[in-house]
C-alpha cells in the first residue's frame, strides 16, 4: 500500500517559517520524484517545488524562489518543504505527491498523492 503522508502545517504570521514533511512508503522511495503542491480556495491546485531522488534535481515554483527549500532524506524516506518568509498569498493545503522519474511541477504526472496539510498564514 502506498502512503505519503504530510505534517508540519500550521498557522503562523507573515514572515514565519514552517517546515513541512512527507512522509513514504510502499515504493521505492529513491526512483520516484517527490513534488510539493497546493492548493487555495478556489483556485486549481498548483506545483510549489519538487525533488528527483533519482539525480537530486528540484525545481520551484517562481512565486517561492529564494524561500522555500526542497530536500530529501533517502534514508528515511521522507521529504521536506522548508518554508521561509511566509506570505498570506502562501496559504493552502499542501500536497505531497510521487511520481516518476524527473523533477516536474506538472500535476497530472503524479501517481499518488497524500491527504494534505494546512498552512494558514496570517498578515
């Protein structure tokens, strides 16, 4: 059974920082990519940064450049969105999703997703 299972959300104040984890099993963990994504009330759900464990590539949305940091730990199979400078315009649901095998912030190329954690950030 594949699982992908997101923590580290929460409420914070503009200029805060979050940490968030996903947390996988039941694949093989360093042949997929791992990408964040979220979504905002109604708006469509969109790519905000990515993994390969196959290469180390990532990729970041450019609305989060500079403040959000990907990174992978192989060894725990588990992924991590370092979250700095929050803005309120960064408040969603976060998704973490699988899929492989290159870096890409395309939504449909994910094969399984985790159920989502809140960020709310408040101005």
């Amino acid at each position: 059974e594949v699982q992908l299972v997101e923590s580290g959300g929460g409420l914070v104040q503009a200029g805060g920082s979050l940490r968030l984890s996903c947390a996988a099993s039941g694949f093989t963990f360093d042949g997929y990519a791992i990408g964040w994504f979220r979504q905002a009330p109604g708006k469509e759900r969109e790519g905000v940064s990515c993994i390969s464990n196959l290469d180390g590539s990532t990729r970041y949305a450019d609305s989060v450049k500079g403040r959000f940091t990907i990174s992978s730990d192989n060894a725990k199979n588990t992924v991590y969105l370092q979250m700095n400078s929050l803005k309120p315009e960064d408040t969603a649901v976060y998704y973490c999703a699988a899929g492989g095998t290159i870096a890409t912030l395309y939504t449909p190329l994910y094969d399984y997703w985790g159920q989502g954690t809140q960020v709310t950030v408040s101005s």
